[in-house]
C-alpha cells in the first residue's frame, strides 16, 4: 500500500463529465488499496471568468478580497469531485486550504507555502477517507485566503506530498508526460521515462509548460518523486526523480524553447564600473527580470555596448525605465527587439562530456541561423534566434544529439 497525491488540472476537470472520469481514476488507485489525497484546479475557463469579475467590479481592487474570489473555483471543483466519489460509493470529503491548514506568507494573488500541517488529513486517509483538496490557495496567519499565482495547483500538489510524507506525487494533465521536445514542432520527439529534478527545473524555466518551476524547485528540496501523465489515456507518463534513479544519463535530454523573449541593446555605454549596476539596479527595483546578459569588449577602453533579455510583458517598462536614465547611464542609443526565442539544450550528461556547445553552434551555422545571445550552465545551453528560425533550430538540434525517435 502506498500513500498517493493524485493533482488534476483545469482540462483534466473541464465539466461535470471530465469529473466523473477524474473520480473513476481515483477509483483505480483506491481500490489497488492505496492512501489517496486529491489535488484539484478550477475547472479550465473559471479562473479567468472570476478574474474578469473583479476587473468589471474594482479595476483597482482589493489583493485580498481578489483572492477570496478567484480561489473559490477550485473550491468548487474539490466540492463536486468529493460528490462524484460519494456516488461512487467511498468515503470522500472536501478540505479547503484553511481547514488544513496551508499556511501562507501574506503576498496576495502570489502567495508562498511557509508550512502545512498533514496530521488530520493523514488521520483522515488512514480512516480510509478519500481526502480532496482545492488547489491555488492557502491561508495566512492572521485568517485571510491567499492564492499562489498561476499554475499554483502543481505547487500545491507537491508540498502537500511532502507534507503527507507521500510515496509519490502523480500531476496528471493533456499531455502524456515529458518529451526530448515540442511534439507539436517535432515529429520525432520521444517520451522519456524518466527525467532528473534539475533537467526538469531548467526544461521548466525556459519554455516548458508541463510542471510550473516552483513545483519542480520544491519537489527536488523535499525529494518528491512526481509522475506526468494524462489524464485522457491510460499510458504510462514520465518520472520526474533524483539524479541516482536515471541509470543511464544521455548527453542530452531535451530541446526547449521560449517566444517570451525581447532583447534590449544599450550601444556605446560608458566602459566604466557601476555602470552595470545603475542599468540593471532599476530595473530589479521594478521586478523586471533579466536573463541572459552579453557586454561587447571594447576596443578604446570608453564604451561597450550591452545587450540583455527581459520577457516580452516587461519590454515596455524596462525600455521606459532606461530612457528615463538615458543622462545618468550615458549610452549612445538603445535599441529593442521582442520577435526573437530563445532556444535550449538540456541535459546533466553535459557534465561529464566536452563539445556540447560547439554541436549546437555548428548545427545552427550549418542551417544559416545567426546567436545573437549566448548563456551557459552546468547542465544548460541557451542561445537567441530571431524567432522565424524557431523551427528549424529546433528540428535540427534534437536531430543532431540523437533524440529523434526511430
């Protein structure tokens, strides 16, 4: 017997029938005899429809009364999903993210888990109650509901598996687990059975949308072994694990893309220190996130040009931001540029292994495409592509490390 937390996302429990389907799942893995707790979403489209209603309420609303609204789709969807086992004949009941509780810091509308308390629901489970509980939202210490931002579901699966000290966490969703890329974009990509918590966590950050990047971060923190699958097939999906479980590490794992990319070019900067600090001070200041940064070698000693990347919400900001500096920072033009991707290479093989970088920079040569960006990690390439080349670029690195399947 195993102590299992199964989440279910918005399309997973889109209407009364999805959920239906959703209790037959739970079902499955009741009657094998294990310890279930249900994470659940809004269903898919409620969300924006309560974000939307309190838009058309208060443009300039209240973050705490925002979150008492926009939480109640998942509260919702736990209620009928608790229905749905009942009928089915098991002991199910609804917990809400107070009732746990979940408690939260007090950062409305992106609230973080601080702790969460599981005797009662572990309790409950051992009684042999099915335990549903609503995803996205949580409690702070003074009483008020918190909500963890989009994509907070999966966050609140993983820290409540490791609350209940579960055997496994299963994300289930509309695709059929993690792939070595886009199948949208390529034919050939695979599936993988198993990826590690760091391959995972990078695949998130730069443009995968299978598991969101604080899920995957605490998932490795409280060694959370999840599962991606689907919830409409019955496949086996993908083993998100600790990096002793992959027996066999390929080179690399995955090709990952982002279109959320805009390029800022600062020419001719003064070549002086501080000067990186007064540009990119600022812009922190405004939570405009920067990413990949290249600075120009220059050839007098007296200026540089700059070049870095922010996501394309923030282009407009960053661009006013610095031109509202333009006399302090003493650049000579700025210039911007959002149709660009950035394009990723993946996989802790990289470690161990010389010339993973040099294959991508030739592969992309040989299809004509030019790096305007380049940045590094232990067990990550990245480049920026204009974005018309997102395809191709991508075909061709997964074909040339050998991930295409046969």
């Amino acid at each position: 017997m195993a102590r299992i937390v199964l989440k279910f996302g918005g399309t997973s429990v889109g209407d009364v029938d999805r959920i239906k389907a959703v209790a037959m799942r739970v079902k499955t893995e009741v009657d094998a005899g294990h310890q279930v707790a249900v994470v659940v979403s809004a269903m898919s489209g409620v969300t924006n429809q309560l974000v939307g209603y309190v838009d058309a309420v208060s443009p300039l609303y209240d973050a705490r009364e925002y979150d008492v609204v926009v939480s109640s789709g998942e509260q919702v969807t736990s209620g009928l999903l608790a229905l749905a086992l009942q009928e089915l004949g098991f002991r199910a009941r609804s917990w809400q993210g107070w009732q746990i509780p979940i408690l939260t810091d007090n950062a409305h509308g992106k609230a973080r888990i601080e702790s969460i308390n599981g005797e009662d629901v572990i309790a409950s489970m051992q009684a042999g109650e099915v335990v549903v509980v609503p995803g996205f939202q949580g409690i702070t210490t003074d009483g008020r509901v918190t909500t963890l931002g989009r994509g907070g579901s999966d966050t609140s699966a993983v820290a409540l598996a490791a609350a209940l000290e579960a055997d496994r966490c299963d994300i289930y969703t509309d695709v059929e687990g993690i792939y070595t890329a886009d199948p949208r974009i390529v034919a050939k990509a695979r599936k993988l059975e198993k990826i590690t918590y760091e391959e995972m966590l990078e695949m998130a950050s730069v443009g995968a949308k299978v598991l969101q990047t604080r899920a995957v971060e605490m998932a490795m923190k409280h060694a959370v072994r999840l599962q991606v699958l689907s919830s409409f097939t019955n496949k086996p999906g993908t083993l998100v694990v600790d990096e002793d479980e992959v027996v066999e590490q390929e080179l690399v794992s995955g090709i990952a893309y982002s279109r959320d990319e805009a390029k800022i070019t600062l020419v001719k900067v003064a070549d002086r220190p501080g000067v990186a600090a007064r540009i990119f001070g600022p812009l922190a200041d405004a939570s405009v996130n920067v990413d990949m940064i290249v600075q120009n070698v220059s050839d007098d000693g007296k200026a540089t040009d700059l070049t870095f990347t922010v996501t394309r919400s923030d282009l407009d900001r960053a661009v006013a931001i610095l031109e509202e500096r333009h006399d302090d920072l003493g650049y000579q033009n700025l210039t911007s540029d959002s149709d660009v991707v950035k394009v990723s290479v993946i996989g802790v093989g990289m470690r161990s292994h010389a010339g993973v970088a040099q294959r991508m920079f030739k592969s992309l040569a040989d299809e004509g495409i030019n790096i305007q960006v380049i940045s590094t990690s232990e067990i990550k390439v990245s480049v920026l592509i204009a974005e018309e080349f997102t395809e191709r670029a991508v075909r061709a690195l997964h074909s040339v490390y050998g991930l295409d399947a046969e």
